[in-house]
C-alpha cells in the first residue's frame, strides 16, 4: 500500500498513548484489535486506536509519542507493515547515513564531498517515505543531525533502521572505535551496507579467478623487485598504484621510451616527468617514493583518447528493490591537460559516453560498446558481491576502452564519488536506487525480527 503519512498533534489530557485513524484505514491495514504495539527504528510501544472521520492516508500521534520514538514533531510520510501474529505495526524506513566529519561547535556540520548528496538523499527519502539522517559513529545512539528547513540540525534520534556507510576514511575503518561501532550494529541486528572500501589487490584476486573474465583484465602483481623487473620486461607501460588509493592519487607511470625511461606520478601537480636513464635505476628511485606502502604493478593498456587526453567510464551499478544489479550511470571521465588519471578530483571533466565514443567510432559501433560495458560492470559487481563479506548495495566500476574497441575492468570501488555533474539539485537515479535497497534491507529486516 502507499506510504502513509503520521501527522503530530496536541496530547491533550492525560498520558496515554493514543493515535488517531480513519475507519478506511484501519480496514486497509488489515487491523484486527484497537490496542496494538506500534514500532518506529528499534521501539515499540502500546498505543490505542481512536477511529475517527478524518483523511484516509493519515495517522495522528500526539507530540508525547514523537517523544517517545526521538523523532522531530514535524509530519513524515513512512511505510507500514502490519504483523497479525505479533499485533504490531511497523513504521519507516529510518535511515542512517554514517560518515566522519569535524562537529565546530553551534556551528552547523558540513559532510565533506557528499555534503549536497546527503541533501539529495533526505528530499529523495522524504519523497518515498522514510526519515534520514546523518552521524559520525563515535556519536552512534547519542546524536545525528537531520535537514530541516534548509539547515541540518542535531537532536537525539531513533536507532535506524539500516546504515549507509560513506565514510572518507580507510584508516578510519581499521580502527578500534569503528570496529566497536560494527560490533554494536552486529548486537542489535541493524544491517549496514557498502560495509568498507576494497583494496585493489582484493578485487584483482575476487575477478581474476572467474575464467571468463580473463580477457578483460590487465595483467596486475604486488610491487616487489622481482615483479617490477618481470613488468618492465614485457611492457611498454605499466602503472604502480597504492592497494589503498583511492581518487587517482599516489600513481606512477613508467615507460620505455628509446634508450630511456619516463616516470610519471600523479603525486605532484602540475605533473612532473623524470627520466630514468637505466633499468637498473628504477626499483631504487620507486621505492622511497612509495613510502612503505602496499603497491600494485599493472599493465598499461594502450586505451582510446579524446582528444590526445586520457579517457575512462565510470559505470554506477546498484542492487534494486528486487535484489537485482542495474547500472544507474555511465560517464566518460576525460584526464585534465597533462594527466594521466581521468578522476575528477584530479581536474578531470565528464561527458556522456557516446560523445566521447563517436570520435573513434561509428554512434552504432559506440552503441555496442557501452552496451558491452554495462553488462561487463554488472557481472563484476555481482561476482564482487558474492565474494565480499557483508552486504554491498553499490559500486563504482571504471573500465578503459582499447584501440581495437575492447573493455578492460580498471578498478573496482565500493564508495564512488556523489559529486553533482551538472550543478541541478535533482534525485538522480542512483540516489533513487540507494533509497530503493535501503528500504528493502529495513523492511526485510523488519519482517525477520518480527518473525523469529
């Protein structure tokens, strides 16, 4: 049935806890007693049922028992699902957006890259039925704020039903207090989803044993000595990249060019080119660069250009409301002047993939291609899904088209950038999918609580 809408009213005298409904209604929801437990994000409480003549699709709760639950007394629109054998009714999704960010005192907060995202996310849930809000998880049960009236606000709020982790941090998520935090969610049964970031080499491992993938991934070994001499060997260009990094940063490319080698690092910007006269040379002039740091060696794949630049796509894949993959976004990501990473937050720019593609190709040529790369992402994403632990809802998938038209996976990432690629406040249809699946986890939730 459509989300119902809970409307706050005066308590009036005494202290029992009461809501108001329309006959329709109580009929809708296949309601059988007046006196019925009601839920909302993890309490439960007695409430009696006064039917009276009012709109059909409205609920009326007195301020007392927006108290009772720790939400604002502002109206929400939320779904229902009543359980006969339990005589329950269950209201939401309330949902929790973790992530880290600096609290400057009375000042209001600001959520780093996807502080407009997380806007997007509250008009998008709003919209559907539910209730976000956002927290850092040392105050996990303690404070979030939620958006109201063009501000985020800080209040003690309902456990949530489900969590979205965007945190910014890997460091962040190998430490202690986050792993307690996990800990909690584990003990009170709320499920948490794009659970951690991936590590490149994890990734490499997951889908370079699936046979049929073999052709569409390029060669890739942890840096040591050794490798790196086998690497040089057989390729023209190769690329050194942290197993961590994360937004094209910390990368190095090396090419034979004559007698000579070039190395190229996105570390600095404006790029800087050394030359390495010899071989010999070059694992001795890398290794203090990578500052002790887990590296992987890849294969440089010779990929299509727009206009002499550097150029990738971004496929945006998530799990619908049916627990199924679908791709929400494909961008080409064009590198900046004198870049060799395409990502935006290197002064990358995006353009849509048949633009890009049409330089090289026919549009039905180009049409084919992208088609190729989004079945080729979303059989990715289900094998990283199945092989990962914990619950993945989404995932960014980079693939690089080469000069005979082929794709190659490039990377795998669990926390893609939410930056606005046109500057317009709109839910975009990733933002819809993310509100889809957390609605389903929460109300999935919902019913196996319930039921055991």
């Amino acid at each position: 049935m459509p989300p119902i809408t809970i409307v706050p009213i005066e308590a009036g005298i005494g202290t029992d806890m009461f809501a108001q409904m329309s006959s329709q209604l109580f009929k809708q929801l296949k309601l059988e007693k007046q006196q019925i437990k009601v839920s909302i994000g993890k309490k439960m409480v007695k409430v009696n049922l006064r039917i009276v003549e009012m709109t059909p699709n409205e609920i009326h709760f007195p301020e007392n028992l927006f108290q009772h639950f720790c939400l604002p007394i502002q109206p929400y629109k939320f779904h229902s699902i009543y359980k006969k054998e339990m005589n329950s009714l269950f209201f939401g999704p309330i949902i929790g957006l973790v992530t880290d960010f600096k609290n400057k005192g009375n000042h209001e907060p600001h959520f780093g890259s996807i502080h407009n995202f997380c806007e997007e996310l509250h008009h998008g849930i709003t919209d559907n039925g539910g209730f976000l809000y956002v927290f850092s998880y040392p105050n996990f049960s303690v404070e979030g704020y939620y958006f109201d009236a063009g501000l985020w606000k800080p209040a003690g709020l309902p456990l949530p039903d489900v969590i979205y982790n965007r945190i910014h941090s890997r460091r962040l998520e190998f430490g202690k207090e986050y792993q307690s935090f996990r800990q909690r969610l584990a003990e009170l049964c709320i499920p948490i989803f794009n659970d951690r970031f991936l590590s490149k080499w994890e990734v490499h491992e997951h889908l370079i044993h699936e046979n049929h993938l073999h052709s569409y991934i390029p060669d890739t070994n942890i840096f040591t000595k050794d490798n790196l001499t086998a690497f040089v060997e057989k390729y023209e260009t190769i690329f050194i990249k942290p197993v961590h990094g994360s937004q094209g940063r910390n990368i190095f490319k090396l090419q034979k060019e004559n007698s000579h080698f070039s190395l190229e690092s996105s570390v600095t910007s404006p790029l800087e080119k050394q030359t390495i006269l010899s071989f010999g040379e070059i694992y001795g002039h890398l290794k203090p660069l990578l500052n002790n740091r887990i590296y992987i060696i890849q294969q440089g794949i010779p990929l299509l250009t727009f206009q002499s630049r550097g150029m990738d796509y971004r496929i945006l894949c998530h799990k619908n409301h049916e627990n199924n993959w679908d791709v929400t976004s494909v961008v080409a990501r064009i590198s900046a002047e004198n870049e060799f990473v395409s990502n935006i937050a290197r002064g990358g720019e995006i353009m849509t993939p048949i633009n890009a593609l049409k330089e090289n190709m026919s549009i039905s040529e180009a049409k084919r291609v992208i088609s190729q790369m989004k079945d080729l992402a979303i059989e990715t994403a289900m094998i990283i899904e199945r092989k990962t632990s914990g619950i993945t809802g989404e995932l960014g998938i980079d693939i690089g088209i080469d000069r005979d038209a082929r794709p190659w996976i490039i990377e795998v990432n669990s926390k893609p950038s939410k930056n606005f690629e046109d500057g317009q406040m709109k839910i975009r249809p990733s933002a819809k999918a993310i509100i889809q699946f957390c609605t389903k986890l929460a109300l999935d939730t919902t019913s196996e609580m319930e039921d055991s």
